[in-house]
C-alpha cells in the first residue's frame, strides 16, 4: 500500500497522533479502549455499516492490530475518540488510504448512548481539518447509506458532494444503498472560513 504523502518534509508519526477538538479528543492509542470498543461496537452501531459485530475480543485485539500495522505503514489512521473532560470513550473514526492515498476515506461511529450529541460532527470535522492540514490529498471521500440522515449530514457539514451511489454487501449479508460525499480541501477550508 502507498503511504499518505505529506504536505511538509517532517516525518509523521501515524502511530502516536492525539487530535483534540473543543470537546473531544481523538487518540492512536487504540488498545487502551479494547474492551469498550468490543462491548459499544454493537448491533444498534452496525446497521448502516459494512463490517458485523465481534463476537469475540480476539476480533476487536484483530482489527486494532490490522489497523496499527495501517499507521506503521503511513496508510491508515484509526483514532478512539473520548471526551477531553472526563476521559469518556464515545466511538472510533478514521481515514484509510488503503489504496486510495490520494483520496482516503472518512469512516467513523459512535456508542448507542452518545448519539445526538453531535460528537460525530465534530470528531470527523476535526479529523477532516487535520488531513487536510497535514497530507497532500485530492480529495476525501465519506461513504454513507443513503438513510442514515445523521451521517449524511455529517458530510453536508463539511461541503460534501454526493459523487457515486452503489448497492455494497455487508459482511452480515445484506446490503447498504451506499452514496459516497467528496470533500474537497478548497470547499473544506472555505466553509471554516465562512
């Protein structure tokens, strides 16, 4: 896989990023929420999204590893995302580049009982500014099943375009009505200007 490429010449390290927002900071260290991630990445978080749930913690210890070997790689940046006040684990988000350094995805989701806070809003905007402050990207690209409005809006937030629609299979064997949002830098940074 190719590595993100940098905007400046200073080495990166993918593995020890900590990204902090108003209320919300965003943390590599991955492994220190295994078990919330186990038990809040659940049936109520997966219906509008491909992967299933893990029946084991061996699972959750598997994705974590995969995706640390995706930071070491400088392709991949899986983030814990807790509250700065207390410490609270709300969910995960992401960017990966596996195959698109160019052009990453956004990916994120947050527990049962922190919805509608608007901490996924925020996490992924922060994540967002962060990108583009530090690769040189085309684009990024938020993919979302058409009726998961609060996503969707997540991506409006940032300027998002809806650029490709497509049937995708879940791993529990159904499928997602998947339209996929650009997200421009130009647009990006005029809209927090604005």
């Amino acid at each position: 896989m190719k590595p993100f490429v940098l905007k400046t010449s200073e080495p990166l390290d993918f593995t020890e990023q900590e990204i902090n927002s108003e209320r919300l900071q965003l943390t590599t260290r991955l492994k220190a929420y295994k078990e919330e991630i186990f038990a809040e990445f659940n049936a109520d978080i997966i219906e509008y999204m491909l992967p299933k749930p893990a029946v084991k913690i061996e699972e959750t210890l598997a994705f974590i590893n995969e995706s640390l070997v995706g930071m070491q790689e400088g392709w991949n940046l899986a983030l814990a995302i807790t509250k700065r006040s207390d410490g609270e684990f709300l969910g995960c988000c992401g960017l990966h580049g596996k195959g698109r350094h160019r052009t990453p995805e956004l990916g994120i989701w947050i527990k049962k009982s922190a919805h509608g806070h608007k901490f996924g809003r925020e996490a992924i905007q922060t994540l967002a500014f962060w990108a583009v402050e530090h690769l040189d990207l085309d684009y990024l690209i938020y993919p979302v099943d058409r009726a998961n409005l609060p996503s969707r809006l997540i991506a409006e937030s940032l300027g998002g375009q809806i650029f490709a629609e497509k049937q995708v299979k879940t791993a529990r064997g159904g499928y997602l009505d998947e339209v996929k949002y650009k997200i421009t830098e130009e647009v990006l940074l005029n809209r927090n200007a604005g």
